[in-house]
C-alpha cells in the first residue's frame, strides 16, 4: 500500500462539484437561521413570561409565534444536521462491520434519509395547501406558515442525503458548513 493510499485511507478527500457548491452555503444559512430563530424564540418567550408575570398582561400572539419558531429552528436545524453528519447514527454498528461493508450500510441509510425527506416535503406541501386559507389567531397570517419548514426541510433533505450518496460513490468526504 502506497502513501497516497494510506492518506486517503484516514482522510478522503472533500466532495466537490455544482452540488456541494449549492448545499454547502444552504446549510451554512440554514444554520445561521435557525440559531437567529432560537435568539428569536428566547426573546418571544421572554417577553411571554415578563408580560404575564411583570406587566399582568400576557400578549396574545408570543405563544402562537413562539409554536412556529420551533417548527422552524427544529426542522431546518434537523437539515442541516443530515449534511454535517450530526443526525443520531449507529457509528458503533455500522464500525464493527468490513470496509466494503460500512460504504453499503452508509449507502442504504442514506437512501432511507432522502425517501424520509421526500415523504416530508410532499406531505408539508400537501398539509400546507389544505390549510392556507385559514389564519392563525392572533398573527393574522396563513396557517400554511406551520408547514412551510416541514416542507423546505424535506427538499433540504433530500439535496442533502444526494450528496451523501454521491460522496459515498466518489469515496469522498462531505465537509460540514461549519468548517
């Protein structure tokens, strides 16, 4: 085995291409909004508890916002996690296995993550239209608005999950947003 073998044996090189150049800076603004909506989610339900328990007057709106803030911040937090690797794996099943072995096990989770995210963007889109003509009390926008992340995060899924497969393909290494 010669050195450039063993070297990329321990480090595969990054996966490049028009797909990365695409999902990489999605993810890193996926991620950018979901912490803003966490910060924005804090706020709200700051505001929620002063209003109730300084002022005695609790605003109406803060526990609907605060309901689709976390839609938000979890599914697009739960994309951007399938593209940085940082979803719940079976690392210490799929490690037991030959080499050969883990790319296919790698492959078929893969696969299973971008049927998931298929069935998710769909059945958002199918959910959100049934929905969209009604309003939100207190907010006074479409009740479409609670389905859009499940929506976005299942198509964010599925670019996601592709570039997985292909980097298994390439026996490439997908580089998280964060590094």
């Amino acid at each position: 085995m010669n050195t450039h073998t063993k070297s990329e044996a321990i480090h595969p090189p990054a996966m490049t291409g028009w797909l990365t150049s695409i999902n990489a800076p999605l993810a890193k603004i996926g991620m950018i909004l979901a912490i803003s909506g966490l910060l924005t989610l804090v706020a709200v339900v700051f505001y929620q508890v002063f209003g109730r328990y300084v002022l005695n007057d609790s605003p109406s709106w803060t526990e609907n916002l605060a309901i689709v803030l976390i839609l938000y911040v979890t599914m697009i937090g739960a994309a951007v996690g399938v593209r940085d690797a940082g979803h719940i794996a079976l690392d210490s099943l799929t490690v037991l296995l030959p080499q050969s072995m883990q790319r296919y096990v790698e492959l078929v989770i893969y696969i299973a993550i971008c049927l998931f995210g298929a069935a998710m963007a769909y059945n958002g889109w199918v959910l959100g239209w049934s929905v969209a003509p009604y309003l939100m009390p207190n907010l006074h926008v479409t009740e479409a608005v609670r389905y859009i992340p499940l929506a976005v995060s299942g198509v964010l899924i599925i670019m996601f999950s592709i570039e997985h497969i292909l980097a298994i393909f390439r026996k490439a290494e997908v580089v998280p947003s964060w590094h």
